[in-house]
C-alpha cells in the first residue's frame, strides 16, 4: 500500500505513461496527505504532496509494489498547511517524454512541479496563475501534457480574495438584493512549452467566455456548507494537435426546475433561485507554435 500508512490521504489522478521511452508503462499515483503519521494523528492538514511509482506494475504479474515520493511539503503557516493541497484533487500527467508534472491548489494558487527522473525527484513548485488571479480563490486543478515539456493546467477562480468554502466572504449580503456582489467565477488555462525546466514559463488564458458560478464551491466533497453545484466535473485533454479541450460544469443560470424546487424564485442573479450545473465544453483554437515534440527520454532514477 501507499505509505504513510497511518494517514488520511486524499487520491488524485492514476497515470500511466505510454511514452516509447524506457519508462513506458510505469504507474503513477499522486495524493496528498499529513506529513507524518505524528501530524495526522494529531488532526495536522494534509500539506505534502506525494507521487507513488510502481515500475513493476507493467510486469503483468499478481502484485506489485509502490515507492513514494515527496513532491512538495508546505511549511508550517502557509495557506498550503492552512488550507491543505487538496482542494480538490492534485492531478498529475505525463508526456510522451516520459516527463511527468504535478499541480495542486492552497485553495489560493496553484502550484506545479516536474520530474526528469521517473518520480523520484521533483522540481521547486512554481506559481501557475498570474495577474489578477493572485492571492483569490483558486481551486479544481487538473493538468494534460503531450509533447516534449508541453502542459496545459487548468482550474477554476474567481475574482476575489477568500477561502472559496467561506460565505462570509464570498457570498456577501447584496444591497440590491442579488448575487452581484458574489465571488464570480471563471475558467482558467495555463499552457507551458518547457514544462520540465527549473522554471518553466506559463501564459495564462481564460478559457470561459462567461461567468460560470456565483458565491462559493466547495473543496470538502459531501462535508461543509459551501457551494457544491459543481461537483467535481471539470477536466482538460490533449488532442493530436496539442490543443486544450475542456470539459466543466456551469450553474450561472437559473434550473428549469426552480418553479418547483425554489417557487419565486427564478432569475439568474436570484441567491435563492434553484441551480444546478451542466455540462460545458470549450478547445483550444489553434496550436501553440513553440510545441517542440522530439527530445531526450526522462533518466532513470
């Protein structure tokens, strides 16, 4: 099993890379978990993140075994140890390099690392978001990559500053007695084309051509009070011409089912018209002209 073994862990993505390097088919699992089994036993945050490696597992035999890795701990008093690096999930990826790429969220950024080494050294986290997403709600991270050092990240942030699960802050009394004032969000992509580099260079999109939810959205699954008409759809892939499709949900207009479910109250920017999200699709329109797809395979370990 995975270890710490005495920790509460919380399970991103499986990966299996399908490179024709030598790393071909090697497993991948990324979680994030307490940093000691003292932290959990003691309610600690789950503020390292992990990437377990089985290069066996393609031997096709009954079992096979996992080496952990740590990717990144956030020290004590960040909002990573704060908040934890869930939020939710850490996602991973590989490339057909055999490069593989980790990214999590504070609940207010989003961070990435790589590994040049099957898993088993990771570089410093860098930033991921820029601008005016700095330091607001950032969460719902996932991550696609392809070609040599090419990763698109995406998420989900608003536009304000706040735990996305706090309604004090981001679900606010209105003085016009909508939503308006509410966290707005946004869809959000980053695309690198030197993804496994010390410091890789993102360039940031908005990936949404509307808001797409007011107020809060929940990071604790079934538990807490926050938002959770999302759920947890929201993913991103690559196609053969290296272009971002994205899938996610969407709950800025108002349920058919709100005559029934909230009588009264059936306007968009109603806060108590009946809501739940659909699905929305959106791609990348054209190729990112730097994608480089030849190279060196990842090194062993």
């Amino acid at each position: 099993s995975l270890v710490p073994t005495n920790t509460a862990n919380t399970l991103g993505q499986i990966r299996i890379d399908h490179s024709q390097c030598p790393s071909r088919g090697n497993l991948y699992q990324i979680f994030v978990a307490p940093d000691s089994a003292t932290e959990n036993n003691a309610g600690g945050p789950q503020r390292t993140v992990y990437v377990g490696v089985s290069t066996d597992a393609k031997t096709g035999l009954p079992s096979f075994t996992f080496s952990d890795h740590k990717v990144f701990t956030n020290p004590t008093g960040s909002l990573g140890a704060k908040n934890g690096a869930g939020n939710i999930f850490p996602a991973l990826a590989t490339d057909d390099l055999g490069y593989l790429y980790a990214v999590w969220s504070d609940n207010s950024n989003i961070w990435f690392s790589s590994s040049s080494n099957q898993g088993a050294a990771w570089t410093a986290p860098v930033l991921v978001n820029s601008g005016a997403t700095v330091g607001n709600a950032n969460v719902f991270p996932w991550v696609a990559a392809d070609a040599n050092g090419h990763a698109v990240v995406v998420w989900l942030g608003d536009n304000m500053p706040g735990n996305s699960n706090d309604s004090s802050k981001l679900e606010q009394t209105c003085s016009n007695g909508t939503n308006s004032c509410w966290a707005k969000w946004s869809v959000y992509a980053a695309e690198t084309v030197n993804g496994h580099s010390a410091a890789p260079a993102f360039a940031q999109y908005t990936a949404s051509d509307h808001i797409i939810h007011y107020g809060t959205v929940s990071t604790g699954g079934l538990g807490g009070n926050a938002n959770r008409n999302l759920a947890d759809f929201f993913q991103v892939a690559l196609d053969r011409q290296h272009r971002a499709n994205i899938s996610f949900a969407d709950d800025h207009v108002h349920s058919p089912l709100c005559t029934s479910q909230s009588p009264g109250h059936c306007a968009d920017n109603d806060p108590q018209s009946f809501r739940e999200g659909v699905p929305y699709f959106t791609y990348q329109l054209r190729t990112n002209p730097h994608i480089v797809t030849s190279g060196v395979c990842a090194v062993a370990p």
